[in-house]
C-alpha cells in the first residue's frame, strides 16, 4: 500500500483479435483509483473481460468493487463490497460485502509480504439450465496472502493467494492464485499473469478447477 496523498490510477489491458478463416475478439481492461488520507486508503477497481468467437459472446464478465484500509502502522483493517458475473462459470451474479484484518509481516523498500484474515457473506445466482437458477447465501472464512518481490531493477513478481471456507461446512472451499510477473519500461508496465481457481463443490455442473494465462500492459497516472 505505498500510495501517496495523490489520486492515483491504473489502467491495465490484454486482447486478441482475429478476422478471417477464424473470427476472435477477445479483451480485457483493469482500472483502479485509489486516494491516501492520512491513515485511510480508499480504492475502487473494476475490471471487464470480453470473448467473442464466430458472432457467439462467450464471455461479458465484469467485477467491481470498493475497498477501504485503516493502516495501523505497516499493518491495516479493512472493509469491503463486490459485485461481479461470470458467464463461464454460469454466474448470473455474485455480491460480497466484508471485513478483516492485515498484518505485514516482511518489508524492504517496496518490496513486501503480508497475510491477512477475515470474513464475507456472498449472494450468488448460477443459471443451471436454461429454465433453471440455482441462489446461494453463505458466510465465508477468507486466508490471504499478497507479496511482491523485485528480482531485478526493471522486473518484479505480485502474488495473491485466496483460501476460502463456507462457515457452516468446511469441505465447501475456494482456492484462488494469481501470481503476475512485471516488465517496467518508460512509458508503461508490460506483464504476464496465470489465474488459476479451484471450488471442490461447484454448484451446478462445472469443472473444480480452471486456469488462465496472459499478457497484458498497466499503466500509471497520478
């Protein structure tokens, strides 16, 4: 959380496009504002994926969400809401609202590793079938961790792990991992990012487990 009193924003974007023998637009685009007072950080991110193959949309998937920090020394707690969809996984809509805890355990310039703790409830719709929703209510335990690590002046590693566990039966867990690997050039960032999410209890027919990966570049304003 190095931000300082500066409204600041990033804009990343990835995408594929391909006319001919094989129609493909496929795109994503990641924004983030984010303002320091005094001891609160507040942060607004949404992010859009778009695939299209042959006319058919195969993906129009957002997320957005409003985040707050109280920094207590290198340490903070912190409150959140979120709203999303996903049409690969079936999702309608999924909102989370939530708080917890993080604590700083490792810092050296803007390098750093942080866990932290908490709890959410979440709201999701699945559409089963094409007659067919499936709604789900649960309060969720939630364990991260986030890290970044330079390994050389120009290049540097963020990692974010999230384990999440539904309150009321422990075998209902989420895992999410996404580690991204930063290039810096003058004008702007270039990267490479694998997602990969596991639910052993999917709710309507899904695999448990998929992964993406990709190439993109972010930019700073301030």
């Amino acid at each position: 959380m190095d931000i300082d009193e500066k409204m600041t924003y990033n804009l990343g974007f990835k995408g594929d496009f391909n006319f001919g023998n094989i129609d493909l637009i496929q795109f994503s685009t990641s924004h983030q504002f984010a303002k320091s007072v005094n001891r609160s950080l507040f942060r607004v991110l949404f992010n859009y994926d778009f695939i299209e193959e042959s006319s058919q949309t195969i993906a129009s998937d957002f997320t957005g969400q409003f985040r707050y920090n109280y920094r207590i020394n290198k340490s903070s707690v912190f409150g959140f809401i979120q709203g999303q969809n996903s049409k690969s996984l079936k999702m309608s809509h999924r909102y989370t609202s939530g708080g917890g805890y993080r604590q700083n355990l490792w810092s050296k310039n803007k390098d750093y590793f942080d866990l932290s703790a908490g709890m959410f409830f979440e709201d999701e719709l699945y559409d089963k079938d094409l007659s067919t929703q499936v709604q789900v209510y649960n309060w969720r335990y939630s364990f991260s961790g986030f890290s970044k690590y330079s390994l050389t002046e120009k290049t540097f590693i963020n990692l974010s792990v999230y384990y999440q566990i539904k309150t009321s039966n422990s075998e209902d867990h989420r895992l999410f991992i996404e580690p991204r690997l930063y290039y810096k050039l003058s004008k702007f960032d270039v990267f490479l990012d694998l997602t990969y999410r596991y639910h052993n209890t999917p709710y309507v027919i899904l695999y448990q487990s998929d992964t993406s990966f990709e190439i993109g570049v972010e930019f700073k304003l301030n």
